[in-house]
C-alpha cells in the first residue's frame, strides 16, 4: 500500500512519551512519570527510591 493512500496523521507532531506528557497537566505528568518508574520496582534497584515512589503516590492520590 502507498503511503498516500493512508490519508493525513492523526496528529500532527510524532507520538512520543514527550508530547504525549506535554499534553497532561502538571499534576497528570507526575503520576504517569511515577506510574511508569514503579511499572517495574525491581529494575529500579533502589528500595528506598521505590518507597519514596509509593509514598509519593499516594501522596498525589490523595491530594486529588
């Protein structure tokens, strides 16, 4: 299939952890960075990092 026949982008800048971020608000942005670091606690290899990552989520949650 020729590119042309696929019709316009959905968007219009490339789909990248960045601009998807940019798009959220500040408040937004932290939990999905957070989200995205405790997506695997042990690839961290720090357990009082991880420990600060869950009680800052639930700090932010709570706020909401």
């Amino acid at each position: 299939m020729d590119k042309s026949e696929l019709g316009a982008p959905a968007v219009n800048e490339p789909v990248t952890v960045e601009a998807m971020i940019s798009h959220l608000s500040p408040k937004a942005a932290r939990m999905a960075a957070i989200e995205v670091l405790l997506a695997d606690p042990a690839a961290l290899g720090d357990d009082t990092l991880e420990s600060g990552l869950y009680i800052l989520r639930e700090k932010l949650r709570a706020a909401q």
